[in-house]
C-alpha cells in the first residue's frame, strides 16, 4: 500500500455498507486524515517493527487497487496473527479475490513468516465470508454473542482460526489453487509502506 492510495481509502471507509462488514464501531464518515492515522498506527509502524503486514490488494489488469489484507498482531514468541481483509472496491466483490488474497496472505504468514496460528474475528451475519473461510480451513473456534450492536439489533461475533498444518494439509504442504507467478509475495521492506 501506498500514501497516494489514502484518499480512496477514505472513499471507500466512508461507505457504510462497507463499514458494516468490517467496523464494529460507530459508522461514520472517514477523512484523508482519518486514513492518514490508520496508515501511520497501524500500517507503518507494525510494518517497521514487525508486528503486523499490511497489503494493497490491486487487480494485474491496469494495476487496479480493490483492497487491502493484513496479518496484525504479529506475535513471534506464540507464532500467531490476527488477519484482517476488505474487498472495499464494491465492483470487485463476489468475484474470487478475497478468496485468492487469503489464500496468499495465508501463505505469506505460514511459509514465510512461520507463524502457527492464524485468527479472524468475523461478524454471525457476513455469511458469505463465513463460508468462504471455512472452504479455505478456518475452524470456529469461539463466539462472543450479541457484541455487535447494528442497525437496531445485536449480532454475534465470531472467532475462526486456522493452523498451519491445517492450511498445509489442505493446500498440498503450503500450495494453494493460485498459479505461482501470482502468489510471490515480496519481501516486506522494513522501512515501507504497506495496507
């Protein structure tokens, strides 16, 4: 991800059916400056400090940006992360890419960051991703009842997680159904940018 990226972003955050999905706070209105702190605390700083990654997730067609995944919380003693994903282009979704860019931020944090444990939090009503996450490996593991408080009523919360054994098992011992010139992660710069 990049700084120039921020002001769609903040496009995007500010739609509230997007917000919906990944929000579980009060919906309202995002600004540059809002972005801007989001990059600083939780793209850059992670990133340099190797605690969380952040992607741009951008189509090879005219290099379209459609989104962003991220692996936060990076903890190196437990090998475990929280992952994270929004397809926040609303023309790119139920097309496959979240599915692929899972796959490979999966990847990324199994084969290269050799991590054990990957999370989610996902809310009881984004079904579709519930499903699509249980497809890849993800296993629910826990549920926080009625946390979430939208639209009027309370939700469920829950917690999927999947291991690295498990992904290994399911995806040929790392390989995934995504060609390999399509899932070379680069190396994360330290010092860069990412979302």
């Amino acid at each position: 991800m990049q700084r120039a990226d921020l002001p769609v972003y903040a496009r995007w955050f500010s739609d509230p059916g997007l917000q919906a999905l990944v929000n579980p706070g009060v919906v309202f209105p995002y600004t540059e400056e809002d972005e801007e702190k989001w990059y600083e605390e939780a793209v850059r700083r992670p990133r340099a400090e190797g605690r969380g990654y952040t992607f741009a997730i951008r189509l090879r067609e005219g290099d379209r940006l459609i989104g962003n995944v991220s692996l936060a919380n990076v903890d190196a003693k437990n090998r475990s992360a929280t992952y994270g994903i929004a397809i926040a282009d609303p023309a790119a979704r139920g097309q496959g890419y979240g599915r692929e860019a899972t796959e490979l931020i999966l990847r990324f944090g199994f084969r290269e960051l050799n991590l054990h444990r990957i999370q989610l939090w996902v809310f009881a009503y984004n079904e579709r991703a519930i499903r699509m996450y249980r497809e890849i490996g993800f296993q629910e593991e826990g549920r926080r009842r009625e946390s979430i408080f939208r639209d009027g009523r309370y939700h469920d919360d829950l917690l999927m997680a999947i291991l690295d054994r498990d992904f290994h098992e399911r995806h040929g011992d790392g390989e995934s159904s995504i060609p390999a010139e399509a899932s070379r992660v680069p190396s994360p710069d330290p010092a860069g940018p990412g979302r």
